[in-house]
C-alpha cells in the first residue's frame, strides 16, 4: 500500500492546504502502482516540532505492521521539521523496506542523487529557511502542476472536452483524425534531411490544408507547432531535453514512459539576445501523444540549429545562472552566447544595465560560465566537506562528553550500593538514617538526569551515522540536482568590477 501523508502547519499562515498536499502526493503515484491502494493521514493544525500527531503515529503504526511500502509526502517538512525526528523516523523507514518520496524537491530515497540531495535538506531542515512567498505561489501553480487545462485556444489536432479530475472541472484533450493525419506529416516532412520550415509550408499551402485561425501556413506557425510538446509521446528523452534548458519539469522521470503528451507553462524572459527557459514548467497531460520522441527530438535539434544562425538565442540554461548578481548595480546578470572562432560557441555572464541600457559599467573582463561554474563547482564541494567535518567534531566532542557521564553513572550506582548495605545491615539512630535518604534521593536523582541525557544523545547518534554526506557525488550529479543543491546552499554570487567573485551562503 502507498501511504499518502499530509500536514497542514499551525506555525504558519498562508500554508498549502492538506487537499493540495494530496493532489501532488497523488501526481507523483506512478500508474503500475494505483493497484497497490493508497491510504491517505492527515494531521489538521498539527506541527512539525514533534510527532506527536495523530495520523502520524497511525502512518507508523502501519508501516511497522509492514503495511506500506513507499510513503510520499508534499514536503520534507510535512514529515518533520527536526533534524533528530527525521532521521528517526527515515531509519524506521529503512528497517520496514519503506521508500521515501516528497513530490516537491523531485527526489526519492531509491535514487543515488536523493540520497545526497536527502542528507542535505535533513541538514537544512535545522535552519528553517522556507519562505512564505514559495508558499503562495505553490497554491497559486497548483493547477498547471496536476496537469489540468489550463485554458489558451484549441490546438490543432485536438478538441476540447469537459471533463473532471479529483472532483475539479477542467478540459481534456480529444485527438481530430484529419488534423492529427496533418501534424504527423508536418514532423515525419521536417524530420527528413534537406527540408526547411518554408519548403514544408508551401507543400501544405498547395495541398489546401489550412491551419486554425488562418488560411496560409507560414513558417512560424509551422515552428510553434513543433515546439509544441503536446504532440510527443513523452518518454526519458524528451525528460531529458527539458531538464538540459533548464525547464523545471513537475512529473518524475519515470513518469515519462512514451505515451502522454506534455505542456510547457509560464513565460521565457526573451529579447534580442537571450532567452531564459528556467522560468518554464513542464507537465505531463492526460492525452495520448502521436509522434514518436526520436522524430519529435530531431524536429527540435533542426529547429534550435537553425535558429542559432538567425538570432544568438541561448538553448542550454546553467545551475547557477539566476544568483549571479552584479556587484556596482545589483542587477541579475545574464548569460549570452559569442560565437568562438571553430563555429562553436561559448556563454558568459553580463549585467543587462550594461548590455542593453549602458547605465552600468559592469566588469573589465568577461566572464564566462563555463569558468564561473567550475570555480563554484569546487566552492561547493569545500563546503560539503566543510559541512561534513563539523559533523564529524561534534559527534567525537559528543563521545568524549559520553564517556565522561558514563563513568559518573558507574560511581553513583557503587555508591547507592554502598547505601543500601548500611542502610540494611547497620543498627542507626533516625538523624543518619534520614541523612542517608538525602544523600540516597540525590544520587538518583542525578542517575534520571544522566539517563535522560544519554537518551538524548542515542538518538543525536542515529541522525550522525555513517558518513554524513556523500560529497563526492556533487561532482556526478544532473543540472537539476546541482540546481537543487545550488540554490540550497549558496543565497547568491556577487560578481565585483575586477572580475572576481564572493559566493553568499545561505548556511
Ligand atoms: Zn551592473
């Protein structure tokens, strides 16, 4: 069974409601295990700072019956907001087979990158960075992301049919045979070597197949058309064609098996020289898409190569581009591409107030991403390392500390021994025997005290072990697992007159 688990905060106002919470729990179910049955635990008005929740501990009390085999969540924090609760309760997890998804920070316990990406956000957990802002705009993004229509004009090949999805009116898209015949030809005629957008729309134009809201097909309606996901049978590739233009894709990978189509929400910052996809959205619809993802991801190189020749628009989105900020006038920097002298290109980071309105200098000296990532690249890894060695400190400061209330524990238990054989075998008056109890009531009383704080400690442990963080894997993560940890752990990147650089850290 699939443990669907949602809390709604009392700490804050503004928070995701529960049944938004369910609505992503269940976006993130993959279709072969809808027949496994989900069971869905709810804590109203509960917090994060304990576990002591109703539909919490009936979760637990299933999973240690061996009832659940994967629990999702909205966020981390719905789970815990306390680094020693969570980790307690992954290892109850980890013991009980129980796999671990949260639908937001687009990981799972079951992939190498969740477990590095995990370890981190337990580690920040602690510093309660969440803003209220990303709040807001999770409930106001909350209909794109479960795939519901999202209104805009019909688009050819499809029509529109009323429909429901968890108990919310929307659209669904119903294929038109001629006009999908027409969409089929369109990418297997651009697919094909030696065809052009204008030799494919003058072949249309003599056919008399007219498109919607017009009468002659053009180049640039041809070119929307086959930038349109809503076409392809989206499977990894296409996943992955995304995820390298920076597109933030709200399905997980393994959802993309070769059979729905997908839309493409929200705007590119676009001008002459730039174009910035990180603000984009990838969902996956309810309808089947028609062309095969090899045809469609070749239309897409054609598209993008010929498009590099007409306009410098840049097609690859780096992890840290939307931090870099410029240091004389705080402006967001941005990246543009120059060509180099073998054809191919290289992308740098400029202050768009010198770029476009000449109203700052910026830097003497340019800046290319290529170099600014690889010095961040190694910035980071320091600071896993460094995160992980005050780890380690405090875990062996922890032991010694142990090792020292351990020995008293010895002491006082030999000394209530010796109590207890005076007390039993002696012939006292009541002034020592009442003494006695004094001393007898203190020494347990420091016994609880020091068995409290090595309960505390077993716990610390539990969350410590093992080696904390695997820093090395940084180096092998994807764009938007660096993405992720990136924008965990770095606030900004100050870019200064002279061309060096200072990394603000969040933590
Ligand atoms: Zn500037």
């Amino acid at each position: 069974m699939i443990a669907i688990y949602a809390r709604q905060s009392v700490e804050r106002e503004n928070s995701v409601s529960i049944e938004t919470q369910i609505d992503y729990c269940k976006a993130a179910i993959k279709p072969d295990e809808k027949q496994a049955g989900i069971k869905i635990y709810k804590d109203h008005g509960a917090s994060g700072g304990n576990t002591n929740r109703t539909g919490f501990k009936e979760m637990i009390k299933d999973i240690k019956n061996g009832c659940i085999s994967k629990v999702i969540t909205y966020k981390l924090d719905r789970i815990s907001r306390s680094l020693n609760d969570f980790t307690v309760i992954l290892q109850v997890f980890k013991e009980h087979g129980v796999e671990f998804v949260s639908s937001q920070e687009a990981f799972d316990t079951s992939s190498v990158y969740g477990d590095l990406i995990l370890k981190m956000l337990i580690v920040f957990a602690e510093f309660e960075r969440t803003s209220i802002i990303n709040r807001v705009k999770d409930a106001y993004s909350k209909r794109s992301d479960i795939g519901l229509y999202m209104g805009g004009r019909r688009q050819y090949g499809f029509n529109l049919k009323d429909d429901f999805i968890n108990g919310i009116q929307t659209k669904i898209l119903v294929p038109d045979k001629n006009e999908l015949s027409q969409i089929i030809y369109i990418f297997n005629y651009y697919s094909a070597q030696n065809t052009s957008l204008r030799s494919l729309a003058e072949n249309l134009n003599l056919n008399t197949i007219t498109p919607l809201n017009g009468t002659v097909w053009s180049s640039s309606k041809l070119s929307a058309i086959i930038k349109n996901p809503v076409y392809v049978k989206a499977d990894i590739n296409v996943y992955r064609y995304y995820e390298s233009m920076g597109v933030k894709i709200v399905n997980s990978p393994s959802l993309f098996n070769g059979t729905y189509g997908a839309r493409l929400y929200g705007r590119t910052t676009h001008n002459s020289s730039l174009s910035d996809w990180s603000d984009m959205k990838l969902v996956l619809c309810r309808h089947k898409g028609v062309i095969n993802s090899e045809t469609w991801l070749k239309c897409q190189l054609k598209l993008d190569k010929n498009r590099r020749f007409g306009s410098s628009v840049s097609n690859k989105s780096s992890y840290i581009s939307g931090s870099i900020i410029c240091s004389l006038c705080g402006s967001l920097m941005t990246t543009v591409k120059s060509p180099k002298s073998d054809g191919s290109f290289r992308r740098y980071f400029i202050c768009p107030q010198k770029s476009h309105k000449k109203t700052c200098e910026g830097c003497i000296c340019t800046i290319y991403a290529d170099d600014l990532e690889n010095f961040i690249d190694k910035c980071i890894y320091e600071k896993l390392l460094q995160i992980k060695s005050e780890y380690e400190k405090n875990s062996a400061l922890n032991k010694t500390y142990i090792n020292r209330i351990k020995s008293r524990l010895k002491d006082i238990q030999l000394q209530q021994d010796k109590l207890a054989d005076i007390i039993l075998n002696g012939s006292i008056n009541n002034d020592l025997l009442s003494s006695l109890n004094r001393k007898a009531n203190a020494l347990s009383l420091e016994k609880n005290n020091i068995l409290n704080t090595l309960d505390n400690f077993k716990t610390k442990k539990n969350a410590e072990s093992g080696s904390f963080l695997p820093c090395q894997k940084w180096f092998e993560a994807g764009l938007s697992q660096k993405k992720a940890i990136f924008q965990l752990l770095v606030k900004k990147v100050i870019i200064f007159k002279d061309g060096s650089c200072e990394i603000i850290w969040n933590i």
